[in-house]
C-alpha cells in the first residue's frame, strides 16, 4: 500500500484529491488542512508522494517543501505542488525547494491522475532500488564476517603453534591481550583500532617458534650469546607475519617486532625510541610486562600488583611510553576484572578472544 501526503488548507480540494487517489490500485491519501500537522505525521511515515498547494496561510507551499525535506528519509520523496498558471515565478522557487512536478489549477482529473501514477511508480522503483543497495549491504557484511572469522582462525592457529614451544600460559595470552585493548581504549583509540589490538596482540611472540628448545625451555638465566639468540625471535615473528593483506597479521607483525623496544631507544632489535615505536608496539609493552611480572612461573614468584606498578611508573619515560603506562592505570579496575577473568587454568584463546 503506498502512501499520499496531502496538503491543502481547502477541505473542498482535500476531498476531491483524496477521491481521485482512491482510483489508483494500493494506494490511500493522508490528508491535512494544516503543513504543520503534516510534516508532524511525516516526521514518522515516510510517504511516497506529496501533493501540495502553494497558497496556505502560515506557512505556504514553498516553506513546506524547504522544511519537509529536511527531515529525515524525505529527501528523494516525489513532490506535486499545485499552482495556478499565471505563477512561473513561484514553480522556478519551488524546483530549487525541491518540487519534482506541478499541476495548474483548475486541477484536470485525468492529467492528476496520469501525474499520480507516474510518481508513484518512480517512488516505488526508488524504494526497489534502496531494499536492493540494503540488501547487497546485508549481503557484503554476511560475506565479510566469513572471512574475518576465517581471519581469526588462522591467528588462534598461529598463537596455538607458538604455545606448543613457549611456556607462557594461554591464560597470559588471553589477558595481555585484553590489557592491550583495554590501553587503546583509554589512549581513545577509535573501536575498530581496538578490536585490532585485541586480536594481533597474541602473537606478540610468535617468532618463539624459531629459537632452538635449549635457549627457549631453559630453566635459569640466558648467558649473553644466549640472550642475543632468544632477542631474534621479534624479527623472527615480523618476517613470519609481515607482508599479508591481512590487518590483524600486519599489526601483529608490527607488535612482534617492536614490542621489547624500550621508549629511550635502549630496546631490540631495532633501537627505536619514543614515538618511532609503533603505537601498538608501544602499548602491548606495557601488557606483556605486567602480566608477565604479576603471573608465577617455573622460574620465578608472581611479583605483587604494587610491585608491578610500581615497575610501570618508575619505567615510564625510559622502558615504557608514560601515555601508555597511564592509560593503564586509568583503567585499573578493569584490569583487575580482567586478571580475575582469566586465570591461568585457562584454555588458550579462542578465536573471538
């Protein structure tokens, strides 16, 4: 059933119009003395044609058109306004208000008719048109979720090879990940930037694949030659994951090289320092460490979450970007739910995260 929006302060014509529009197949007329009244009701039912005439008092066909096309979804709706002959001025204003078409008065049945139909027919194509971009649009987003969870498949895949070498938990994975999330969140980060980290931060070091067991499982301190092996593993995970068109793995390649830079330039591999360490980079800095000193491992006593902060502040400047650090503690409530959350009996993480 399609709609007409009628507006003439004459009830004589409101009938008349209303009549010829019953005439048309699926149609019904909404008629109103008041313009007011009118774009109220429009303000909630999109109609599918106009029919408006010029002489009203208060407010006069002109103004209506002008103020009934501001609102919104009424920007493409047909609009017949009803002149008399003499007025070519008030049709050139009314095409710049937004008039599509006009009828003279005295109005001649068959031409309204004929004019009705026609611009109920453009209405009804242009809704096809708009159900059709809204369906494609319904259809693309169908088709790109496939893929972005084919996406997160392959990085829960990644995180799970590099978990068979390294001994960090799942649990560690899952919170530090969280953490990182939770730092763009507080830096104001843009959602879609966030849910970024969240998904790339796992694979901080997934370049552990490529360092020999007798370096990667030793129980107690790494000598020095040891040491610059295991340093190898962030450019390791940068030429494991770089290059793929792929966002989440572009991000993860840039936080596998850059997350043991140190904001003074004393990091690795590249010795980058300040803002020339990828923001990201940057941020997962901060997770890995906490989680890192507030987690017990084989090798040493969880650290007190005063202890780690503690460790924050004082590297904050020198380790760690102090925006990143106070990011952190801004949302350290939520970094305590997130601790909790996630305990170290956890499972690693699934693909959502």
């Amino acid at each position: 059933m399609q709609d007409v929006l009628i507006i003439d302060d004459t009830e004589i014509n409101l009938i008349l119009f209303s009549a010829l529009i019953k005439k048309l197949d699926n149609c019904r007329s909404h008629n109103f003395e008041s313009p007011l009244q009118a774009l109220d009701w429009a303000a909630t039912k999109q109609p599918d044609l106009v029919i408006v005439d010029y002489m009203m008092p208060g407010m006069d066909g002109l103004e209506f058109i002008q103020r009934f096309r501001s609102l919104e979804g009424c920007e493409e709706v047909p609009i017949l306004m009803i002149t008399a002959n003499d007025q070519k001025q008030v049709r050139y204003r009314a095409l710049d208000s937004g008039a599509n078409d006009f009828l003279a008065k005295p109005v001649d049945k068959v031409e309204f008719l004929a004019r009705a139909k026609n611009m109920l027919s453009l209405s009804a194509a242009r809704r096809k048109l708009a159900d059709r971009a809204e369906w494609l649009d319904s259809e693309v987003k169908k088709a790109t979720a496939v893929i972005v969870q084919r996406e997160q498949e392959t990085v829960f895949r990644l995180c799970k090879a590099a978990e068979y070498r390294d001994p960090e938990t799942g649990a560690h994975i899952l919170r530090m990940a969280h953490y990182s999330r939770l730092i763009a969140k507080h830096l104001g980060l843009p959602e879609a930037d966030q849910d970024l980290i969240l998904q790339a931060a796992p694979m901080h070091d997934i370049g552990k694949v490529g360092i020999t067991d007798n370096i990667l499982l030793k129980p107690g301190r790494l000598t020095g030659p040891e040491f610059e092996i295991m340093k190898q593993h962030a450019e390791f995970g940068y030429e494991l994951l770089h290059g793929s068109t792929s966002k989440v793995l572009q991000a993860g390649a840039e936080i596998a090289r850059g997350h043991h830079e140190k904001f003074d330039g004393s990091g690795y591999p590249q010795g980058k320092k300040g803002e020339e360490i990828p923001l990201f980079s940057r941020i997962v800095a901060v997770a890995d460490v906490f989680d890192a000193l507030t987690s017990e491992r084989p090798y040493k006593k969880a650290w007190t979450l005063e202890q780690a902060v503690d460790f924050l502040n004082t590297g904050a400047g020198t380790h760690f970007d102090p925006a990143c650090v106070q990011a952190f503690l801004n949302g350290f409530d939520e970094v305590l739910e997130i601790r909790d959350r996630y305990q170290e009996e956890e499972e690693a993480p699934s693909p959502q995260l």
